[in-house]
C-alpha cells in the first residue's frame, strides 16, 4: 500500500482544492476465525479484523457530482448522485455508489465528493476487500458530512448496498467486523439478531497466519446454493418433527440430531451436523478466550475444518494439503478452512516464535506438491473502520 503522504500526493495531483472539508480514513478485511456456514442458518460466526485494510482520502465538493480514482486498478470513474446507475465496465464503483444510494435513501442531503482509494487486501482471497471498500466509503462520508450513522447501522447499510446494488446476495459479517472491530478482539456475531459482542483475544504469544491456497473458488456459487438448499430440507424435516417452531438448524439440539438421524438421507444429515455442531464449536470457543483457553480454541479450529470437509464438503485438496502440513509443524494450536469453500484461505492459529518457520515449511510443502506458489499473511486483530 502507498504511504499516506504518497497517496495525498496523488490526490493533489488529480484533484483541486475545493477548500472544503477532507480527510483520510481506513477499514479493515477479515478472517473468519470459526463459524463457516452458520451465517445463512441463523447462526454464530466469529471473525477477527486484520491488519490489511483499504484506505481512503476524500474531499467535499460543492456540486452533486464524485470523481473517484482507484490506484490499485488505476482507473478513474465520475457519475452524479443525482443519477447512480450500475457501472458494467468498473466494477469497483458499484461499491461506492451502492453505499451512497442506501445513505440517500435515509434522507440524508448528499454534496459530491473527490475521493481516491488503495488497498492491501488481496483481492479473491475471501478476506473480504468488497466489503471493506463499502464500509471505508460510508466511514468516509457519514464523517465528511457530520452524519451521525451509528455503527450498526452503518454495516447493515453496506449490506444492503452489497445485496441490493451490487447483487450480491452476503450475509452480515463482513460489514460487521469491518465497522465495529477492536484490537485485540474477535467479534461474535448472532446471525439472527444481528447482536455482537466484542471477545478478548489474548494471543501475544501466537500469531494468526493466514494462508491463501491460490486456488480460484471456482465451484462455489452453485455449491453454496445446493447446501442451503439442503440445509432447508433438514429445517423442514426438524420443524415437521418436534413440536416447537424451528425455523432454522440453529434451532436443533445434537441429541435431537441423534435421535432422529436415522430417519434423515445421508447427506441432509451430513449438512445437519456439521451446522448444529459449528454452532456448538463457535459458543464453547467464545467460552475458551474468555478463559485464555487457546489450545482449546485451536483444536476446535481443527474440528471445525475435518466437518467441513467431511460433513460439509467444500474444502478442496489444496485447502486439506494446507491443513494437513500446518498440523505437523511446531507451535501450531489449530487450523482450518475458512470462507466458503472450494478455495481461498486456511486460518492457523502459530506459536509468534515459530511464524517464520510454519511459513517457510509449509509454503515448501505446499508447493512441491502442487506447483503453486501460497500467499501467507499474518496478523494479530485490528481496529475496524477509523479516520487516519
């Protein structure tokens, strides 16, 4: 990522003073440290803020109209907020007007704005750089403007920006941790409440090492739509059989699993476990930070990756071979898939003083069998969104 003063230079360069209010403002990617395909069943998730995050520098315009350069396609847009329409040749801006559509939408009176952007979020990788662009843009405006968007509010509206303007149909998470991160805390989400609480995660000793596989997700679209599909049968399934509302796997107990599992097909029970007990991994995780529990928290790390590959099935090759040879090195708690599936990133949670050494091995490992060479990238959790 270039400096800051670097990118005010190329602000200056791009842009004239307008003479009003401007500034610099930052949000964070993120991992997902367990909780995988919990979100759509009304479940737990538990993802961190990384050190990577996108930055932008803004200033107000005394028109309706937003120029925005982007460095790292170095490409530049200008469009109207009087008339936001899906960009189909840069994608990139979407984002951007997404946010803006569903912060006119609450009333609030807009001027235009000159803005660029950069990030060091890999792009692909599933440590989510779309979800951080919306949510620096809505920092960004809410605090050029004086706007007084509460954080929650302000995640649900990037949501609603990705789902609606984009069309991307994501759940709440990424937007969550992005906004209302804090250093040295993991963010349990209730994905059907949408309430939050900030968990401690005293890992000074450890380090998170994330792991990108390189591999391109490609299956994933229609997987993703055939495990909610299955997921929904198993929904069905429970609801008809207990006498209570159940309306969704979050709903169902392990022993009511057990006990009609025998009536369930192979594989709707295969997705049923792995939901019921991600959730259930997720709940005595959060137990085990708060108790400075970390080789518990690692092994459940474990745990939850052999579900989602046996009982879930979207890990792939590549992401096994990452576990497998992140489990045989030294001071390694835990490690696991994380993301949809199919590709993307493993999560490891490393011993600080073995980083160098899990990174050079595994990387070996991994690329003598497959002739790909990993992306690593390590961090403690950061800060969400803020003004630099």
């Amino acid at each position: 990522m270039n400096d800051i003063k670097e990118l005010w230079e190329i602000f200056n360069e791009r842009f004239s003073d307008t003479g009003l209010r401007k500034g610099v403002f930052a949000a964070p990617g993120r991992v997902n440290l367990i909780g995988e395909h919990t979100d759509y069943n009304d479940g737990f998730v538990l993802p961190m803020a990384i050190d990577k995050s996108i930055v932008m520098i803004a200033q107000l315009r005394d028109d309706k109209e937003v120029r925005a350069y982007s460095v790292d396609y170095d490409s530049e847009a200008v469009f109207s907020l009087m008339d936001l329409e899906f960009d189909q040749e840069n994608i990139w801006v979407n984002y951007l007007q997404g946010v803006i559509d569903e912060i006119q939408k609450l009333d609030y009176y807009l001027p235009g704005m000159n803005l660029i952007f950069t990030g060091n979020i890999p792009k692909a990788s599933g440590l989510s750089s779309s979800a951080a662009l919306e949510v620096v843009t809505a920092y960004t405006i809410s605090s050029l403007n004086e706007l007084n968007i509460a954080p929650v509010e302000m995640a649900l509206l990037c949501q609603r920006a990705e789902n609606d303007f984009v069309g991307v149909n994501c759940g709440i998470m990424d937007q969550y941790i992005s906004r209302l991160g804090k250093e040295g805390n993991a963010l349990l989400i209730d994905c059907r409440s949408n309430e939050y609480e900030l968990v401690p995660l005293a890992i000074e000793d450890f380090r998170v090492v994330i792991c990108n596989s390189k591999v391109e997700r490609g299956l994933v679209d229609s997987e993703y739509n055939k495990r909610r599909e299955e997921c929904g049968k198993a929904t069905k399934f429970f609801a008809e059989k207990l006498d209570r509302r159940i309306k969704a796997l979050r709903d169902v107990s392990t022993d009511e699993l057990v006990e009609f599992s025998g009536e369930l097909a192979a594989v709707t029970l295969s997705r049923a476990r792995h939901v019921i007990s991600e959730n259930n991994r997720v709940l005595t995780a959060v137990s085990a930070l708060k108790n400075n529990d970390l080789e518990t928290f690692g092994s459940l790390m474990t745990e939850s990756h052999i579900s989602l590959r046996d009982d879930y099935q979207v890990s792939c090759q590549e992401l096994d071979l990452l576990v497998d040879l992140a489990l045989k090195q030294d001071g390694i708690l835990g490690a696991r898939m994380t993301g949809a599936g199919f590709g993307g990133c493993t999560v490891n949670l490393v011993a600080r003083n073995r980083v160098d050494q899990f990174i050079t091995e595994v990387k070996a490992g991994y690329q003598e069998a497959t002739n790909i060479e990993p992306e690593m990238y390590v961090s403690l959790p950061a800060d969400g969104a803020r003004e630099l």
